[in-house]
C-alpha cells in the first residue's frame, strides 16, 4: 500500500476505488483476502451473538473456540492482502528488469523465480486460512444462534469463494517459479485444501437449511 497504509488502515470505499482503478495492485489475490476476512468478520459476529445466551450455553467452548479462530484470521487475512500486493509488485518490478547480457538476464530470471514463489505461497497462505475458517463454520452450524444462521451461511460461501480466487493466483503463478518439486507439492496441497473446503461449505450449508440445533461437541 502507499504511504505505508495496509488494507486495515484504508476504508471499504477506498479499498473498492483502488480495486477499480488501472492499478493492477491491489488485485484478485487482494481482493480474495479481503473476501476471506470478511467471512472471518461473519464468523466472530454469529460466535459472539451466541455467547452468553442461555439457549446456547450448552454451546458455550464451540463458540469461544469459534471467535477465537475468527479474530486472528481475520487480522492474518488483512495482513496477507497486503502481502499479495507486495508479491505482484515486486514480480511486476521483476518483469522490468534488464536483459541485455547474459549476467542481467541470469539476475532477472533468478528474481522472478523468487517473486513467482512469493506470489504463490502468500495466496495458498489464504486458501489455508480459509479451510480453517470452513471448518469453524461448519462445526458451529446448528450450535450457534439461530437467528444469524443465513449469516453463517455466508461466511461459508465468501469463505469458499475467497479460496477459490486465492487459488487461481497459486495456479496462475507456480509455472514461473521454475521448481517442479515446490509446484508439484504447492498443487497437492492446494488440490487437497479445496476438496476440504468443499466438503465443508456444503456440509455448513445443509445445516443451516436444515434448520435447529444438534448435540454439543464432545472434544
């Protein structure tokens, strides 16, 4: 950000102008990010909308557990937004550098490599934190206030939608890293993170539809 500003400094029309703008920074890995911390944001509100209600007191460790979670992912994801745009552009920089000789196009290769690595692993950072945000959601579907279940639908779906964005810039950015080892394990994982989070959001979701609450965790 300019100035020294993160995206937890600036407000949501500032955010949504720089989004607008022919800027390519801040981007859709940005963008993913903040989706994702919205989601988080939903999350604390229907733990905290739960917690000291004697309907739910039953419920009481989920629902901490699930703002605990919430907080620090919410602040993470804020942080991995920026993180993004600070990956794109030093990659952005990286596909400025000269290329007359062989030492500077050995330099340039070397830093785009490295930009490349940065830019896939801080928007696989986000689809992690999205899987365990998925997960929250979904073991406090039916344990959490009723009246905000639609909004704990959707902390799942911006939650699976936000790893979704996130991962095609893991896609987009692992040929350019020019390490078939990290590329192959970096897709594994990926591959892995969204099937989880699939099956959670789905899970999360007939529950919310299915309406009521069921029996309190027992670990």
């Amino acid at each position: 950000m300019d100035g020294g500003r993160g995206f937890s400094d600036v407000t949501l029309g500032e955010f949504a102008d720089q989004l607008a703008s022919s800027s390519p920074i801040p981007g859709g890995g940005s963008a993913s990010a903040v989706a994702a911390a919205l989601a988080a944001s939903l999350l604390a509100m229907v733990a905290r909308l739960s917690l000291d209600r004697p309907k739910y007191e039953s419920y009481r460790a989920t629902n901490e557990r699930a703002l605990e979670v919430a907080e620090r992912a919410r602040r993470q994801l804020l942080v991995l937004a920026d993180e993004d745009a600070a990956a794109y552009g030093r990659f952005s920089a990286a596909m400025k550098l000269p290329r007359d000789t062989e030492e500077q196009q050995q330099r340039r290769t070397a830093e785009l490599r490295e930009a490349a690595r940065q830019a896939s692993e801080v928007p696989l950072a986000v689809v992690e934190e999205c899987a365990v945000l998925l997960d929250e959601v979904e073991r406090l579907a039916g344990r959490s206030n009723l009246n905000a279940a639609s909004d704990l639908e959707v902390a799942a779906r911006l939650s699976a939608a936000a790893a979704r964005g996130a991962a095609a810039n893991v896609r987009i950015n692992l040929p350019h890293v020019g390490d078939e080892r990290f590329a192959g394990g970096a897709t594994a994982r990926l591959d892995g993170l969204l099937k989880t989070i699939e099956r959670d959001m789905l899970h999360a979701s007939q529950r919310v539809a299915g309406g009521g609450l069921r029996d309190p965790e027992t670990a």
